[in-house]
C-alpha cells in the first residue's frame, strides 16, 4: 500500500494530530498530501474507490486510488474546467473554448463531445450530476442548463435575482440535497447566490473583501456531507465554510509550513475529509474537517447506511443513523426514520417515529453517540430509486432532518459487500458491517496511512447475510492508536474490499 506523499512526510506526521486552522466552529485535522508532482491541478473529484484531479496545463486527468495509489494518468485535449464522473464510468469536462462537455473514456483512454452548441451551451464552465440529470453552469447564458438521463435539454435555469438583475460572472456551483437548492458563486463579486430547480432566487450571502467571512478571489464550491457550503479564497489561502442557509460558519487554513497556496478546487467526501487542489501547487492536501454550526440543534444527527446511490437487494435493506449526544439536557429518546420515492420527496411511503436507540457509543464514562437501526416491516418496491432522511428527538425537542440520501433497490441477490464504518469519524470505537453472498472464511485487515498492518480480525465459516465487526481503535498490543485516516480491507474466499474510516481523538 504504498502511498505518493511529498519530501516533507515526516512533517506531515508530526502534524497528524494537530488540529489546524481551528476557530469556535472548524476544527482540522491535516492528514497529508497526495503526490508531488502535480502541475497546477484545479479541479478534484472523489469517490468512494477513487480520487480524479484535473491538470488542464498538463492536458490530463490523474487518477489515484482512494489510499493514494497511483492508478492512471489519461491525456485530453482542450480548455478544461471542472471534473465529475458520468454514468459510474466515464469522466465529464467542460471545454470551454470549444464550448462543448466532453467525455473521457478512463479505460480506452479516448474522449468524445457529449453536448455542444447545438444544445445550447455557449461558455459551459462547471457541471453537477444528480439522480441522472444533468446540470451545467453556462457562464454566458448566465444560467444553469438542465438535461435529463437521455440529455435532452430540459430547461434552462436564469441566475437573475429578485431585483432581475443577472449574474456577472458564475464560475462554480453545487447542488444542496439538504435544501434542494443550487448555490451558485460569482467569481466578479464574490458573492454566493442560491436558487431553486425553478430558477427562484432564495438569497444572496458572502461578499468581496479580506475579512473572516469574505472572499476576494472565488475559486469552487462544494457542499459538506451535513449541507455546510465550502468555497475556496485563492487570494487569501483558506477556504470559508457556510451553513446551508447562508450563515457563516468558520474557515480552513493550514500551517505556516504547508500553506494552502492559491486553493482552487475542491471536493469532500461523506465522511468529512476535504481534498484541496491548489494552482500554485504540486500536490492535493487532505484534511479532516469538523463544522459545528452553533445555530445546529444539539439533536443533529448524521446518516450512516445506505450510502448514497448504493444499489441493495431489498431482502437486506435497513437503515443506520447515529447522532452525538454530548451537551446536557438534551438525553435523545428516539429516532424517526423517512423513505420516499427517489421522485417524489414530499410524501413518505414508510415512515416509524421515535425508535429507540440501538446501542451507545462510550467515551470517559459518558453517552456520546447513540445508533438507530430499522428494517421496515413491509418490503420496498424493486428495482426502484429512493431516497431517506432521519432526525432525533428529545422529551422536549425534535431535531432537524437530515440531508436526503438516495439509493436503488435491485433483483439481485446477495452479494459480497463491505459498508462503510459507522459512526465515522469516531471515537473511541466504530462498527464495520458486511454481506456475505454465501458461507466463507473472513479476514479483516485495519491498515495506518504507512500500510502498517494496525489490527486483524479472522473468523472461519461466516454465513451468508449480514454481519458486524467492531474495532475499539487499538492495535495487536492492545495500545490505542493516534488520530488520522485509516483503512479496512475485508476478505473473503476470492473477493476483497477496502474502505477508508478517521479516527478524531
């Protein structure tokens, strides 16, 4: 497992359990960097078995497994902005001198126009796919295009305000599952605006200038795994953090030693980690970001299984929810559980209200996350796209709902599956789940950032279905392990699986 880090890893370490660019509301955890020979990448995007940055001056696309692997590099041509991933193979750009969206096969290494001007598209400069659809940023039209499964245009979305004065400059936007808004950025201005699918105007925050909760130089956007908006300062080397409606949270900075020089891209996964890609730099740095929004309710919970545009046999659905239960007075009694049709997310088909917790989490002696599991009694549709969302619940209060998380229900039977761990990040111990197709030897393997062998669990004649494993955060001797990312690999029989957790002590 060898992983391409720069000729400061050594600093790197020291640095692993530092929290940095810290204020009332951000805390980070610097992990480290990707490779060291980057040439100005501007664009990151990031899966659960992958990691893609965008090098337009180099003309390439590298790819990267998701333990820092590298995978391939693939040569293109054109004026590249933004990256994403499209029908779960291929990678999306916009080109925007030819104004065409072009494909990039990543196994045949071959690239194709997908739209171009005959679809209406003048000056495309990023793109967002959801359940699908396809949505891009038009820089000219000063609008966002739609284009369904078959992109057959749709509509187009005008960035104009209540006052019908348009954009000036949109150079990146995001779309929020949490509110089901668009958050579009001008890099001119610097301001932040959010729109309906209906092209409504909702609100306008951030502005132009060198204060905490200012930018002046607007790189991307991106949205966290709890519906927190990120954007890059290129000028100012942070990168400044908003709450799904527009209250400004905190920022990101790093260490003298590793400063964020001209942050550009930026992509989060669901568990928390930020991937930064710096046009002044050679590398992509990886930290671990915590938001605390202190208008958040202290009910605030976070969503574990399904993860989003997971595919599931319906024999085998449950859904997993966990929240932290840290500040007094506020004892959670239940959770409620919502599923709706991935088309229709205003009426739920199965509902349950105030569960009861599954399991606590410890930590000195004190409740400090409580699980939630349900298996709804009357089965799920097949082969049928949905979506879900939880919130918690006091004596005297009820939570939040979560961001909507999607997923497919298929015909398939089981099959060999790792989850990812929950809660994650975690602390002082997680839960590892898996499915078994059919009865097998099982090994599973905790892995440090170095591929240092940290724990193994082995169990011979598993059956089939689902089972657990839960890793305490110590190692063969027994000695609680630092802070950072690490990674588990099950196996079993013939078939193997690795996935990435953090550890936040």
């Amino acid at each position: 497992m060898k992983l391409f880090y720069n000729r400061i890893l050594c600093l790197i370490f020291l640095l692993l359990t530092i929290g940095v660019g810290v204020n009332a509301s951000v805390d980070v955890t610097y992990v480290g960097t990707i490779a060291d020979n980057l040439f100005a990448p501007t664009a990151v995007y990031v899966d659960a078995e992958q990691i893609a940055i965008l090098e337009p001056f180099s003309k390439r696309i590298t790819v990267f497994t998701v333990d820092g692997q590298l995978q391939q590099t693939i040569n293109i041509d054109g004026n590249a902005l933004g990256l994403i991933r499209y029908d779960n193979t291929e990678f999306l750009f916009c080109d925007r001198k030819n104004r065409t969206i072009v494909e990039v096969d990543p196994i045949l290494k071959t690239q194709r126009v997908l739209l171009d001007e005959t679809s209406g598209l003048k000056n495309p400069v990023d793109l967002v796919l959801d359940n699908d659809q396809l949505y891009v940023l038009d820089a000219d039209l000063k609008a966002i295009v739609h284009f369904d499964a078959s992109l057959i245009q749709v509509a187009t979305i005008p960035l104009v305000n209540t006052s019908g004065i348009s954009m000036k400059t949109p150079m990146s936007f995001v779309y929020n599952r949490s509110t089901n808004s668009f958050y579009v950025i001008d890099q001119t201005n610097s301001f932040i605006w959010r729109m309906t699918h209906s092209g409504q105007f909702v609100q306008s925050f951030c502005s132009f200038g060198s204060d905490p909760n200012q930018v002046t130089r607007a790189g991307e956007l991106s949205v966290g795994p709890t519906g927190n908006i990120f954007v890059t300062d290129r000028y100012q080397g942070r990168i400044l953090v908003f709450n799904a409606t527009g209250n400004y949270v905190g920022n990101v900075t790093t260490q003298e030693q590793l400063p964020l020089n001209m942050p550009t891209g930026i992509a989060i996964d669901n568990t928390g980690v930020l991937y930064v890609a710096s046009t002044e730099g050679r590398n992509i740095q990886i930290m671990h970001v915590t938001v605390t929004d202190e208008t958040t309710s202290a009910l605030a919970t976070q969503l574990a299984f399904p993860n989003d545009y997971d595919t599931l046999a319906v024999e085998q659905l449950r859904f997993v929810a966990y929240a932290e239960q840290n500040i007094a007075g506020s004892a959670i009694t239940g959770f409620d559980f919502e599923i709706f049709t991935a088309d229709d997310t205003t009426l739920p088909v199965r509902t349950i209200q105030n569960l009861p917790p599954k399991g606590t989490t410890e930590q000195n002696g004190n409740p400090s996350a409580l699980t939630a599991e349900w298996t709804p009694e009357e089965q799920l549709a097949y082969k049928t796209g949905y979506a879900w969302h939880v919130r918690a619940r006091s004596a005297v209060d009820v939570g939040s709902w979560t961001t909507m998380r999607y997923f497919q229900t298929s015909t398939l039977p089981l099959s060999f599956e790792l989850e990812q761990n929950y809660p994650n990040p975690f602390n002082p111990e997680t839960v590892i789940g898996f499915t078994l197709p059919i009865t097998s030897d099982v090994e599973l393997t905790i892995y440090n950032l170095l591929g240092q062998k940290v724990q193994t669990y082995k169990s011979t004649q598993q059956t089939a279905g689902y089972h657990e494993i839960i890793w305490d955060g110590h190692d063969k001797q027994g000695t609680s392990v630092a802070s950072g990312i690490y990674f588990y690999r099950l196996t079993a029989d013939d078939k193997s699986e690795t996935k990435k957790m953090v550890l936040v002590r």
